[in-house]
C-alpha cells in the first residue's frame, strides 16, 4: 500500500493535485490506517494515471469524471482526438501566418489584385491613392467576398480605358485642391457622365449593404476637403439622373 506521497511520485504529479482530484471526485479518497495515514492500492495508482492521461490530452475535469464508463470512453476520447486535430491545424495556419508576415511574405489580397496595386504608379497614381486602393479592397474583400471579384474587374477594366484612366487620374490629383475650387465641378461632371455611359443607373454591386461604403467614403472625405466637394458634387448629380448610389448624401449643398 502507498501512502499519498508515493503515490503521487510514481504518477508524476503533485501531492496537491491529487487532493484536488479526491476533491472533485474523481479518485476515491481511501479511509486512514490505524496510523493515521492514508494507503493507496494499486488500482488507485492504475486510476490516478488514467485521470493524468486525459487531463494531459486537454480534457477537462469536469469531464473526466464522466468518461468512467468503457462504453462511453471510447466516443469520447475519439471526439477528443479530432477536437485536439483540428486545434492542431488552427495552430499550424497561425505558426504559418506569423512566419509569412515576420518573412513580409503576408498576403491579404487575392494574387492578381495585388500586382493590379503594384501597377498603378506606373500609371502615374500617387502613393497615396494606392494605400487608399489597398485599403479599400481589404475591406471589400473581408465584407463582401462574393462580390468583390466582380467589383475588382470592373474598377480593372476600366483603368483600360485612356479616358476612364484620366478621370481617375484627375481624382486622385484632386486630393489638394481647395473645395472651393471650380474644376472639381467640371470633374465630377465628367465623372458622371462616364458613369452613366457605362452602366446606365445600376453599377456593380449596387445591392451591397451601404454601411460599409459609407464609413469607407466618410473616412476618405475626412482625409481630404477636396475629395469630400469631389464626392458630394458627384453623388448629387448621379441622384438626379436616378443612379442607384450605394452611398448616401453628405449634406454639402454648395454649388
């Protein structure tokens, strides 16, 4: 017979472990000995190692005491298994990630809307307007997944187009303009008039949820007075000519 201490050596754990498992039931505390100690069998050395077994696969306590049963133990410890599995592959995806972006390897953008980013300064696009791109289609593609492919190759098509280019072109150079100033108004203008030619009153992606348009479009305005008269002038006019917006008014009246 062993006393607590030794049965606790030979399993590997602590004293005090042990008194938490006859605390919470799931070994049976033997009655003391004339000398007061308590002696444990063989069988509490053969249950005791049970108990560390699954405790050390990550089963908790609580649970332990009712995988007891053969018949039960053995579905158990194979939904165990394939939780431990998956919990596995979770980590390896993060070891993974952290790997690429500690390499600078990440990649959050599909392959191809990356090298369309890495294109625009050849285009003659500022750095600015690039980090606004990269943004943007991050939370395109993390809010609207089904969509966002068919957004990318519209916005891609169209940089095709020398005229459609330049438009683009002349609202990234209106950034610094002064809001006041009058060709922001011969802009969007143009803008619309494009706008309308190519889609007629219902662009791609006008069903989407306008919440994540708008914060996108409101953070942009606040980075720029030029951008937001750009914005609002254009949101206007498409709204008279009945383009379904995917964004909503600002409330700058200024003409």
């Amino acid at each position: 017979m062993l006393t607590i201490g030794q049965l606790a050596r030979y399993v590997g754990v602590s004293t005090k472990t042990v008194r938490v498992y006859h605390a919470k039931g799931l070994l049976p505390e033997p009655e003391r000995d004339s000398s007061g100690y308590r002696r444990y069998s063989a069988r509490a050395v053969v249950e005791l190692v049970r108990i560390r077994m699954l405790a050390d696969a990550g089963v908790p306590l609580a649970r332990i005491r009712e995988l007891s049963s053969t018949d039960v133990l053995g579905p158990a410890l194979e939904q165990i298994d394939a939780d431990l599995t998956a919990r596995i592959k979770r980590l390896r995806d993060t070891q993974r990630r952290l790997r690429m972006l500690a390499a600078g390897d990440i990649r959050i953008l599909p392959a191809n809307v990356e090298a369309h980013l890495v294109g625009l300064a050849a285009l003659g696009f500022t750095q600015r307007w690039i980090a606004m791109e990269r943004d943007l289609w991050i939370v395109v593609y993390a809010t609207h997944p089904d969509l966002a492919g068919t957004l990318f190759e519209d916005q891609a098509q169209s940089l095709t187009d020398p005229d459609l280019r330049s438009l683009y072109l002349a609202a990234d150079h209106a950034h610094d303009l002064d809001p006041d100033d009058p060709s922001l108004t011969e802009l969007a203008d143009r803008i619309v008039a494009a706008s309308i030619e190519r889609y007629g009153t219902e662009p791609p992606g006008a069903s989407v949820d306008p919440a994540i348009p708008d914060l996108l479009q409101s953070t942009l305005n606040a980075s720029s007075p030029g951008w937001q008269r750009l914005d609002s002038l254009i949101r206007r006019r498409l709204a008279d000519a009945g383009f379904t917006l995917r964004t909503s008014p600002d409330g700058d009246d200024r003409e």
